[in-house]
C-alpha cells in the first residue's frame, strides 16, 4: 500500500472536501436526477443525462478522497530534521542566473499550492531540492531547461 503523507491540516481539509460532497452536493445532484426523470422521456432528456454524468464524476472523486483518507499518514512538523530537504521544511533558494531569492516549502501532492509557496516533492523543482543541505547547488532540469539554485536555509515549516 502507497501512503499519502499529509499534515493533519491537510487531512482535515480533506475530511472536510469528502464530507461536503456526500452530503451537499450528492443529495443535490440525486434531486436534480429525480427533477429531470419528471420531466419525461429519458433518451431525449438532456438535463437527465448531464445530471447522471455529473453524478459519476462527483462518486469518482469521492472514492477518490476516502481512498487517499485511508491511507494517509500523518506527518508531525516536530519529526522533521532540518538538516536537508525534506518534506515539510520550508526552503529558501537563490536562483544563480536571476541572482533572486525564492522560499518554498515542500509538502504533498495534495497540499501543493504555489500560490502559497507550498510545492510537491513529487514536481520536478521539490524533488531536485530533497535532499540538499545549506551550501549545496540543485541542479534541476524542467521543460524550460537546467535550474541552478543554491541552498540559503532550510527550516521546520509552518504548514
């Protein structure tokens, strides 16, 4: 079995996502199928048939979430080593051709959010950056070519 690493945050939320679409957005979607049924003929009813699709979808996601909730594990920030780069540590790197300074913190595929600064271990920068201790230089190659970063701290993260 693959775990899914997560914060408890993180599972939380996620328990929340799983919760509001079993119980919201189902019993929505039950009703607008039984409000299209009325409606008569099935083979020609399209709002029957987009109800049902979206039915599908929405049941996938939710086998989907229970599946990650099953195996999920739950990392505590007090864990983790801030000797190297590891998930939940917060980094802050200097990109050696701009010379700019950026900080990020690795996290889960599912709590990934580069709006937050918050990237995955499993994206191409998060795994060139596992690992690496302060002092040393990632050399990491994505679509746009070679990234060099140079490792500035490496600290617990506040997620």
């Amino acid at each position: 079995m693959e775990y899914v690493y997560l914060t408890a945050d993180g599972l939380s939320k996620m328990k929340d996502e799983l919760s509001e679409l079993k119980y919201v957005r189902r019993p929505l979607l039950s009703q607008k199928i039984a409000t299209a049924r009325e409606l008569g003929d099935l083979k020609e009813n399209a709002e029957y048939h987009a109800a049902r699709e979206e039915l599908s979808l929405l049941e996938t996601k939710i086998q989907q979430l229970q599946d990650k909730i099953s195996r999920a594990r739950i990392i505590d920030n007090n864990d983790i080593s801030t000797d190297q780069v590891a998930i939940l540590t917060t980094v802050e790197i200097k990109d050696l051709k701009s010379k700019k300074i950026y900080e990020y913190s690795l996290v889960s595929e599912d709590e990934a959010d580069y709006k937050l600064n918050k990237i995955s271990i499993s994206s191409p920068v998060g795994k060139g950056l596992l690992g690496m201790k302060i002092g040393d230089i990632a050399e990491i190659t994505v679509p746009a070519g070679l990234l060099r970063y140079e490792i500035l701290s490496i600290k617990g993260s506040e997620t």
